[in-house]
C-alpha cells in the first residue's frame, strides 16, 4: 500500500480500488478470481502485479494493476513481475492478456513499458476516464 499511495500516476480513487483488488486476492486466493505476484529482496516489496482471468471467458485474461517503487524504477523488476505473471497465466492455460490504461501523457513512460514487452494497442475509447482521457486497450497472444 505505501509503493500504491506514493505511485503519483496513481489518483486516490485508483488505489482504493487497487487496495480492493488485493484484499480479495488475500481473502479468498482460490476463488476471488484475483492473483498477486509481489517482487522483493531483503528489504522488503519492491513491487507488485495484479491479474485474474477475465471472467465469461475462455483463457482470457486481465493484468489489472502494476506498480514498482518510483525511485527504484528502470531496473527491469517491473518487466520481470510482468514476465512471471504471463509465466503464472500459461501455466493456467491462459491464451490472451490483456492490459486497460489511459491515453494521458502521465502514461506514456507505462506505454512504453508494455509494447516493449510485446503487447500492441487494439482499442482506444475516446474520452472514456473523462473528457480527453481516452482507454486504451492492450493486448498479446500468450500461446
Ligand atoms: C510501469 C512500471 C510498473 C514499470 O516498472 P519498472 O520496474 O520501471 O520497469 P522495467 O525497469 O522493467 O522496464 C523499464 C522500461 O519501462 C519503461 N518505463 C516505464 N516507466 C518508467 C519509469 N518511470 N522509469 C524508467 N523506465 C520506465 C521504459 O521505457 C523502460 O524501457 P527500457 O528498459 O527499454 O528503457 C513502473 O514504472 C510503475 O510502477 N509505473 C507507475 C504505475 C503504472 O503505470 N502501472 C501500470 C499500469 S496499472
């Protein structure tokens, strides 16, 4: 909680629902349908993923919320929590991943993130966060 509510691309209202996210993960690991990786060393959590399978679907799958610690970002943990989350999902028989973020240019560094790790934009809903603040959808074939 303390890497989400110092995550600045993140609004208040954002992290209560991340918070949510991973509390049904801890509360019920089998059967939210919600799945957390954290990444630590010897000082502690370094970062976390977020991911379940979407529901109604078959081997679809969401990565829901990311975050690494803003001043140990770059250092390739946030693709290495991205690769074992896509690792866990196979593993699950999961075909597709699919990522939602927004258009603004706070995102653009978290844009690049995620087509370097070989997702491609297929959707883009114009003014879907707010006024000017489109989603975007992200997704790549994991089989
Ligand atoms: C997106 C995020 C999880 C990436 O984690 P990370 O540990 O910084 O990522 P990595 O070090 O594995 O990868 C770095 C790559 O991502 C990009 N990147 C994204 N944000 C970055 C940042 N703040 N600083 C440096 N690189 C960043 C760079 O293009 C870099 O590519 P390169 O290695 O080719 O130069 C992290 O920056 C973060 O927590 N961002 C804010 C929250 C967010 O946007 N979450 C995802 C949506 S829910």
């Amino acid at each position: 909680m303390k890497i989400l509510r110092h995550t600045p691309e993140f609004k208040p209202s954002e992290v209560v629902v991340a918070e949510e996210v991973i509390d049904g993960c801890l509360k019920d690991p089998v059967n939210s349908g919600y799945y957390t990786l954290v990444a630590e060393d010897g000082s502690g959590i370094l970062g976390y993923i977020s991911y379940g399978p979407t529901p109604l679907t078959e081997g679809t799958w969401d990565l829901y919320w990311e975050a690494v610690a803003q001043e140990i970002r770059g250092q390739g943990i946030g693709s290495a929590l991205m690769q074992a989350a896509e690792e866990e999902i196979r593993k699950a028989e999961g075909r597709l991943a699919l990522i939602e973020t927004s258009s603004t240019p706070a995102y653009e560094k978290t844009r690049r993130f995620h087509l370097g790790l070989g997702y491609e934009i297929i959707a883009r809903i114009p003014d879907f966060y707010s006024p000017e603040d489109d989603k975007i959808i992200l997704q790549k074939r994991l089989r």
